[in-house]
C-alpha cells in the first residue's frame, strides 16, 4: 500500500483560502435567510452562550481570535437588544458574567432552524462522511494555528 502524500504549504494555503471563500458565501446565505450575519460575531457569541453557558467577556474573547474589546462591543449589542444579560460573577468581584435572556435564547433556536433550512438544501449534495472529513480538518488546523 502506498504511503499517502505529506501535504505542501501550497495546499494548505488552497484549504485556508477555500475556507475564507466558504465562510463569506456562508455568511451571505445567512444574512439573505435569517438576517444574522450583519450582527457581526452576534451569532457565535449567543451560540457559546446557549451551548457553554455564562461566561466573562475575557474568557470568551480568549476561546477565540478576537480581543476582549471586540467581544464587549459585541455583548454590549446584544444587552441593548435584550438578547444578553450581566450578572454578578461569584467567582470576580468586577468582571461580569454574561448570560443569554430568553429572548436571546428564542432568537438564537430561530436563527438555527432558518439555517438549519438553508442548509437542508445542500446536505444531499454530500456524503455524511465528506462533511465529517471536511470538519475534522478544519477543526484541527484552528486548533494548530497559534496566534
């Protein structure tokens, strides 16, 4: 049996350029079907939040690439929009929880099901294992990438 080929730095250039084009026609598709990809980091940050729970500005800035600036601009929008709340941190006198309202929790299971349907269309197009190849790479390259 031949030994598979070690990758180049050329193809791993292609997938990170492949991705990038994925992401911004993923983005449009959604921003034409439920109207959240204009929110600008809104929908990962109410995701984390309904998946993982309370957490700090601090801490989610850190579980991704963005400073902790950006995530409380983002928090803040989602406050003035009742989709998020602060509250006391046991654990910090001063640093804040954040914690999805229900309202927040209602918009994010709405935007999932428009996607979810946007998504169906495609799914046929691919097998289960290609899609589960296809992220198994991409999680594991985001998880090489120091920044």
């Amino acid at each position: 049996m031949k030994k598979p080929q070690q990758a180049s730095a050329e193809n791993i250039l292609d997938l990170s350029v492949a991705v990038i084009e994925f992401y911004f026609r993923i983005e449009a598709l959604s921003e034409a079907t439920a109207g959240f990809a204009t929110a600008g980091g809104e929908w990962g940050m109410l995701r984390m939040l309904v998946k993982d729970g309370p957490q700090t500005v601090p801490d989610m800035a850190r579980s991704r690439p963005v400073s902790r600036q950006h995530c409380q601009t983002t928090a803040n929008a989602l406050e003035a929009q009742g989709l998020v709340e602060f509250i006391d941190n046991p654990k910090h006198k001063t640093s804040k929880l954040v914690r999805a309202t229900k309202k927040g929790r209602d918009r994010f299971q709405s935007m999932r099901k428009q996607f979810l349907q946007a998504a169906g269309v495609y799914a046929p197009l691919f097998t289960a294992a290609e899609v589960t190849a296809a992220t198994d790479v991409c999680r594991r390259a985001r998880d090489m990438i120091e920044i």
